[in-house]
C-alpha cells in the first residue's frame, strides 16, 4: 500500500472540488483513506502522469503536458510531483 505524505494530503484536500462537486474528505485522515480506496498514485513529473495515463489505457495523444496537467484528476504538488485521483 502506498503512503501520501502530508503534501499530497493537504494539496488533495485543498483541491478536491477541482475533480468532486462535494468534498469527499475532510480530514488528513480521511484524505489518506480515500486517496488509498481509488488507489491513487504519485509521479515525478508530468512525462510520468502522460506514461501512467497510457498505460492505464486512457487516450492522451494529442494533448499537451499541459492539458495533460490541468486535467481534473491531476494535482499539481508545490514539490514539482503530481497526485493522480481516478475516482
């Protein structure tokens, strides 16, 4: 099981409503626990979200790293990482 450091706890509750209409954590704790039910993933850099989305068989052709970064399950961490939420 992977374990989210407090900056991607903190950035994902800060940023929830970019992907959810409702917040659907509260809490660090609660965070973590959703963030481990959807088994969201953290990558270095966005050429690794890009890799992580074609292997995950969704179609990013065409799109821009960009694009790629303002998708709503994509949170940008102030570390230079991203946290990838497939809900």
């Amino acid at each position: 099981m992977y374990e989210y450091d407090n900056e991607c706890l903190e950035t994902f509750l800060r940023l929830q409503s970019k992907l959810f209409d409702e917040n659907v954590a509260n809490t660090l704790e609660e965070a973590e626990a959703f963030l481990e039910d959807c088994l969201a993933v953290v990558c270095d850099s966005i050429q690794d979200v890009k890799a992580y989305f074609e292997d995950s068989g969704m179609d990013v052709e065409g799109m821009s790293l960009e694009e790629l970064e303002e998708a709503a399950e994509v949170f940008p961490l102030p570390g230079g990482r991203y946290l990838v939420v497939e809900a």
